[in-house]
C-alpha cells in the first residue's frame, strides 16, 4: 500500500529542483528514454536521490526522473522503469505514478517494448493499446487501500482513455504513422513466454505481451488519471518466428524505430 506522507515526501523533494508543474506524465520503455533528451529546460534527478524510489537494473533504462516542457506543456518523464520481474514489489514498481499524481499529473502516457502475437502485425510497429489481460494472478492494489488516493473498487472498464486513444489515432494518421491497434498482455518475464504459452495467450484476445505498463496503468486509473498506452512492437513472440529470442532485438528495434515514436508523442502531447 502506498503511503501518503511517502508519497509527499518525494514529491517535496522533486519539487525543490524545479519551479515547472507538470500536467502530463510519460514512462519511457525499453530503449524510448531519448524522448526524455528532446524535453526543453530540463531538470535531471536520480532515482537513487528520490526519497522511496527504487532503482531499474534493467538494460536501457538510465534511472532519472526528467522535468520540463515540450509542445507548450508541462512533462515528467520516467527514463527508466521498475519491473516485477526484477523484484520489486507492485508498489515499489507503481510508487512513481502516485508521485507524478501529487505532482500534478491528470494525464499518463505508458509505453513499452514488446513481443507482437498478432500475425498481422511487424516488427518496428506502434500499437496503440487498447485493453489489456493480466496474466500475473497479481494487482498492486491488493492489500489496503489507501481512500486518500482511490477507491477500494475501482472501475476499469476503461483503463486505456478513449478520447486520448482518439488523439493518438489522429496524429498518427496525418503523420503516415502505421499504428496498430490491440489488447496487451502482461507476463510477469523475466523468461520470455514458450511457444504453447504464446497460443494461450493469443487464444485469449491478446494481441502483444510484455512485462510491464499493466501495473502503472492500474494505479493512474485507480488516481483517476486519464492514460495512454502505446507499445513498440520490437519482435515477434516465441514460435510465431523460427528463430530465438533476445533483448539485443528489442533494443536494436526500438532505436530503429525512436525517430518515429519521438515525432508522434511530440505531437500528441501538444494536443493533450
């Protein structure tokens, strides 16, 4: 459970750095942190420094919290993410989005690298997440609940905000971008899934896997945060290919890819 006065604490201490208020908040995936670089009068702060914040060891995450500004508007970006998979607790991994909240933030945009179970779609492609399966048997919200911050049961019928999937659509297709759509699935890694496990889950409705963005994105719905979710789909998941896996793939194609990426939520941002 998170507790408020933790929650306070970061906040005071981000606070003293800059006299920017961010409205809109960003989690950079796997091998997206250089959006992070294009953010103008920019304050740079360790996660190591945050009160309460972990720390990713993940490979392309650089662990900084960033402030500034872009297209007119206020941004935190997370460079750098905490995982399940790495041992941290669903409130060590989600602890940021109720820091960004206290912040100011009313409106989350999570991103990922994933694996694409959809045949239909290619390596190098955005999606824009639609709905998403929790595969883990876990929520952070299990355990207390913290009423200063959300209610016991919240609604998610909507996680993923439609009038700002609208917006997405809309800049994504004046900019020629191919942008996907579908349901993401998270897996708790940090194994890649099996070839039977990727049936499974296509058979269930989902159309990409990863190990991330479900956590986060239930919080800011549980802080009443409107969110975003897109995905770079990096490779296609196991058994769909012949050929094995590896995260230099992933990292490989989002860099190929960034241009992209950086050009559009640059532009969604500024219509947010």
């Amino acid at each position: 459970m998170h507790k408020t006065e933790e929650i306070l604490e970061a906040k005071h201490y981000v606070e003293k750095f800059t006299k920017v208020k961010p409205t809109i908040g960003i989690i950079l995936g796997s091998g997206l942190g250089p959006f992070a670089d294009t953010l103008e009068d920019a304050v740079h702060i360790s996660y190591d420094d945050i009160p309460h914040f972990a720390k990713s060891s993940a490979v392309g995450h650089a662990n900084e919290l960033v402030i500034g500004t872009i297209a007119g508007k206020n941004v935190v970006a997370m460079k750098g993410r905490f995982h399940y998979y790495e041992g941290f607790t669903l409130d060590q991994v989600t602890f940021p989005v109720r820091v960004m909240k206290a912040l100011g933030v009313d409106k989350l945009i999570v991103t990922n690298a994933c694996g694409a179970i959809n045949t239909d779609f290619n390596p190098g492609d955005l999606m824009l997440i639609t709905d998403h399966i929790n595969l883990t048997a876990n929520n952070p919200l299990i355990g207390p609940n913290n009423a200063d911050l959300g209610t016991r049961f919240p609604d998610v019928s909507e996680v993923y905000n439609k009038k700002l999937r609208s917006i997405v659509k809309e800049v994504a297709t004046e900019q020629n971008v191919n942008l996907r759509e579908g349901v993401y699935a998270w897996w708790t890694g940090p194994t890649y899934e099996t070839p039977a496990e990727i049936r499974m889950i296509r058979t269930l409705g989902a159309d990409a896997v990863g190990m991330s963005t479900v956590p986060e994105a239930l919080i800011a719905t549980h802080a009443k945060m409107d969110t975003v979710g897109i995905s770079c789909l990096t490779n296609m998941a196991c058994g769909i290919l012949d050929q094995p896996l590896s995260h230099d793939e992933v990292i490989e194609t989002a860099e190929r890819v960034k241009g992209t990426f950086l050009k559009l939520v640059t532009e969604v941002i500024s219509r947010f």
